[in-house]
C-alpha cells in the first residue's frame, strides 16, 4: 500500500490564482522523493497540505489509504506526532527552549522516557556538529545551526515519513552534504519515507525520485 497518496489535489490562493489542480503523487513506504519547482510555485503549500497542516481546495490526501482530511482532530494530532517529521523552511524552532530541548519535544510528546529523549536527542545533535551548542537557546543560533537542530527534530521520534522543506538551504557546501548524509541515511535506516524540497540538482540526484512541480 503507498504510504502517502495525493488524488487529484488542488490548492487555489486566490479567485484568479491555483497554485495547482488535479495533482497526482505517492509516495511508497521508505521511498526518498525530490521535490523540485520554481520559487514560488507552491511546493511549502504542498508539503503543508500533505501533512494536513492546511485544507486542499479539491482532491485528497491519503495516509495509508486513510483521507486526512476526514480524521477527527486528535487522529490528526496523533498521526502528525507520531508519523510526520517535518523540517519547516523558517525552522519553527521553540525559542524558550534550547536546541536540545526543542530536539525532544516530538519524542516526549509521544511520551518516551526523558532520558531516551535526551540520548536520542544529543545522538543526532552530534552527528549534526551541534553538540556544543546543545544548551544554547534559538535566538543566539546562526541560520544554519538552527536548521540543523530542526532537522534532528525531525528525525527524532523514527516518524514513517520526514517532509524537509529545504533542509540545507542554510548550511555551507560541506556541512549540507554531511546534513544530506545523515537525513538520507537515517531515514533508510529506520525505514522512513523522505519528501525534501531542494533547489539542488545534486542533492536531487541522490534520491530514489523527483518530482517537479510546475506552473
Ligand atoms: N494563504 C495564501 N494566500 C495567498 N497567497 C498564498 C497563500 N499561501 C501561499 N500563497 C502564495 O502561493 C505561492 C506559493 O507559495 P509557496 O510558499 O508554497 O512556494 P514555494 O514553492 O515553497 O516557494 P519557495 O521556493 O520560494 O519556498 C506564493 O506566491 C505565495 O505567496
Ligand atoms: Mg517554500
């Protein structure tokens, strides 16, 4: 069964303006997606909509053959907590807690122990290069540091499947490749799905698939 699956989606942003109609796309059960588009085309607006974050104007999303948008509040909650790891474009980061702290706020909401939290939350940190600043709150974290502590947020809680709205669109060309590297591996690892929006031929080229989204 796909995991994710897309029927015929449509998101209009004005009278006059669709960002897409009839929009067809899955995605199978630990399959590494490319979502690639010209800026402005409505690939955030996409992954919003596929995490049920936002409403589509026509067509579905399926979770696991289980429409979103029909799930009641709390099956959404959960499904959103427990399966979805989601790197934001603008990060999202708490600001009130510090980059390990906002590490594990998906694995205590699913309610793990805090000290798997913290181990599983500095693991990742570590393999991020962001170890020393595991104490260190947003508001003091350059662009890159804070994406990286979003990505590990998103990897955190072994979600089914992981939408990356550009996750190293901040980070220099050494540091996003070792980024890519854990996002990719870690995902293959824990049998995860992975949607990442990128800019990047090359990061593109190293997933299972593109998908472009167009005018
Ligand atoms: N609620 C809304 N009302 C009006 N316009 C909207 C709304 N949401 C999105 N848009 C418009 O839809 C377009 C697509 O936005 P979106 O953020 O999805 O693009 P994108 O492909 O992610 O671009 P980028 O590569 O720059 O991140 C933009 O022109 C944006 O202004
Ligand atoms: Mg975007």
């Amino acid at each position: 069964m796909n995991l994710l699956q897309i029927e015929g989606l449509s998101r209009q942003v004005t009278p006059e303006r669709w960002l897409f109609r009839g929009l067809n796309v899955t995605v199978s059960p630990g399959e590494q997606l490319a979502l690639c588009g010209a800026s402005g085309v409505g690939k955030s607006s996409l992954l919003n909509l596929m995490a049920g974050l936002d409403q589509p104007d026509e067509g579905r999303v399926l979770f696991k053959g289980e429409d979103i948008a029909e799930m009641n509040d709390a099956k959404k909650l959960a499904l959103r907590r427990t399966a979805f790891g989601f790197v934001f474009q603008a990060f999202h980061l708490m600001p009130h807690l510090n980059a390990l702290q906002n590490v594990m706020v998906p694995c205590l909401l699913m309610g793990l122990p805090v000290s798997q939290a913290q181990a599983r939350g500095r693991d990742l940190l570590q393999a991020l290069g962001m170890i020393d600043m595991a104490e260190a709150f947003p508001a003091v974290l350059s662009g890159g540091e804070q994406q990286r502590v979003a990505l590990a947020r998103a990897l955190v809680h072994h979600p089914e499947i992981v939408l990356a709205d550009e996750p190293t669109g901040n980070l220099d060309p050494e540091t996003a490749n070792q980024a890519l590297n854990l996002l990719c591996s870690t995902c293959r690892e824990q049998g995860a799905a992975l949607l990442m929006v990128t800019h990047s031929a090359e990061a593109a080229a190293r997933l299972d698939r593109t998908f472009v989204l167009t005018h």
